[in-house]
C-alpha cells in the first residue's frame, strides 16, 4: 500500500467535514461577536436575514429521518414540487449551501438550481444523483391522491 493517503471522500466524510467547518466558522463568528468592554456610543442595527441554509443546524437521526418522510408524504400529496421536496431536504437535513450540496452530488450548481427552482426536464440518473444522499430515488408515484 501506498503511505499517500486518499483523495476520495465519502458522502458521509465530506459531510462530517463540512459539518466541522460550519461549527467552526460559527465559533469563532460567536467569539467575534462578543464585545471586550461595553461601548456606549455604538447603536444597535438589526443585522440582515441569512441564507436558510447558513441558519440551520445539523440535524440528529431521528429528525432527519422525521424531516425525509415529512418531505416524502409532502411530495406526495402534490404540496411540493419535486424541486421544492430537494430544496427542503437540502437545507433542512443537510443545511448545506447549493455549492456544498452540488459538489457533494456531483453536479453542477446550475444543475442544482434548476432541479430545485422546477425549471427544465432532467433525465432520471441525474435526479436519482441529487436524491441519493437522502435514500431516495425517482420513481412511479400515482398522481391522485385518492390512490393508495
């Protein structure tokens, strides 16, 4: 064996990783944050709202199981788009920006983009790519609700 170690990242390796780089940003931005001493003349200004996925935090294994199937059953009664269900599970499991979430499903931002904002027709090994990390895929789903 080679005492090279590996390029190649896991989904799970580069969330942890990502997840770690999050926390850490978050700490030091905390510690930034924190005045030394008091000033009196400084007048407090409301900050502007952050991104979703900046906001979020990582997510235990029971709420982002709770947080897919919320999604899924969402998903299928029509009250999201698929785009929308991606949008949800990205931010609100994974709270990972486009960028972060493209490269770790191996697609264009662009891509991503489109999928989540249902622009465009994407053939079904590229959605399946951006619904991988989830343990789901595309598949038949009956469009009346009344079907069980």
């Amino acid at each position: 064996m080679s005492d090279k170690p590996s390029t190649v990242e896991t989904a799970k390796e580069t969330i942890a990783r990502l997840r770690a780089n999050r926390q850490q940003r978050n700490e030091v931005a905390t510690d930034a944050q924190q005045p030394q001493f008091k000033s009196v003349s400084q007048p407090k200004t409301e900050q502007p709202a952050k991104r979703a996925s900046k906001q979020s935090s990582g997510v235990n294994a029971i709420e982002r199981k709770n947080a897919i199937n919320a999604v899924i059953q969402q998903l299928l009664h029509g009250e999201l788009s698929q785009g929308q269900a991606l949008k949800t599970l990205r931010v609100e499991v994974l709270g990972l920006t486009q960028d972060q979430y493209a490269t770790l499903a191996k697609v264009s931002r662009k891509t991503l983009s489109d999928v989540e904002n249902d622009r465009g027709s994407f053939k079904t090994d590229i959605l399946d790519r951006l619904f991988k990390p989830f343990g789901l895929r595309v598949g038949i789903v009956p469009i009346s609700t009344g079907i069980k």
